[in-house]
C-alpha cells in the first residue's frame, strides 16, 4: 500500500521506470505498480479537475487505475475560488509576495482548517455542493472587490489583533 497523506497539486514528482517517464501531482507513485493499492488522504487537499486530469493521462498510457486507487472521503477540495483568493492575496502582498504557485493550496488548508472547506463526500449531494460552492463564491467576490481598493481595515484583508484581554 501507498498513501499519500498531505499536499496538494502544486508540486510533483517524476518516477523512472525503464525508459518511461510518468509525472504525478497527486496520485502516489505506487499507482505504476499493478499490486500496489494506492491511497490519497484526508490530509491531502484535492483539485478534482487536476485528479481527474491525472487519471485520464494515466489511463491513456496503459496505467490502470481501476480497483487500486482509493481516496479519502474526506479530502477538502481545491475549488475555483481557492485559486483567486491564492491569486489576490499574493497580489495584495506586493513586493513581499511569497511566491505561491496559485493553485490555491493555501486557501483550501484554510478552509480545511477552519471547517468550512468543501470534501470530496460533499460531490456525491449536489444540493449541499451547490449551496456551499454558492455561499463561497460570494465570499470570494467580495474579497475580491476589497482587494482592487487595497487593504483597509473594513475589507478585512490587513491583519487585525484582538484588544488585550478578549482573545
């Protein structure tokens, strides 16, 4: 068994075998091993067009997938939303930028860690995504619009502190 059990799509690895060179973002290498059951974790944060975009290149060059490769239902998802939010807020940061990829890996372990984060269960209700993605979306539009007018208190994108005592 092989599990991958944190990170996201924005890095990856490249495994060798013989004169074949195969590049994974998020499935665990073991997957190029037919016995090998390979397992993404709940730790991991999953870009569901990246996964799928993984899958279908894999398929393609004879790597079967079917039956050996199991995902956590409880993964977060990488959203649309992660990847402006990731976007804006390295464009708010300016010249102290930390050079994100953009994929909105950092986001999504907000969300994840602040319990609001979408997970892969939630793609088998589509009225429970659908209100979620919704409500997600809004928040993001307004992050945005506040960061077109640069950081201000009220738009909530400076840090803030809590008054001594009240934390």
């Amino acid at each position: 068994m092989v599990v991958r059990t944190q990170g996201g799509n924005n890095a990856g690895h490249t495994v060798l075998i013989g004169r074949k060179k195969y590049v994974l973002h998020l499935i665990p290498s073991g997957i190029l091993r037919k016995e090998k059951a390979c397992v993404i974790g709940n730790g991991v944060v999953i870009d569901p067009v990246s996964l799928v975009e993984e899958i279908n290149g894999l398929r393609k060059i004879g790597v079967n997938v079917d039956g050996n490769l199991f995902i956590s239902e409880t993964s977060h998802l990488v959203c649309p939303y992660h990847r402006e939010l990731d976007e804006q807020r390295e464009i708010l940061k300016g010249k102290n930028k930390i050079g994100t990829t953009k994929r909105g890996i950092g986001p999504a372990y907000g969300d994840k860690a602040a319990r609001t984060g979408l997970r892969m269960i939630d793609l088998v209700n589509p009225a429970r995504f659908e209100r979620c993605s919704s409500l997600r979306s809004k928040r993001t539009t307004k992050f945005s619009k506040a960061s077109a007018r640069g950081p201000s208190r009220s738009s909530g994108c400076t840090p803030r502190t809590a008054p001594p005592g009240t934390a």
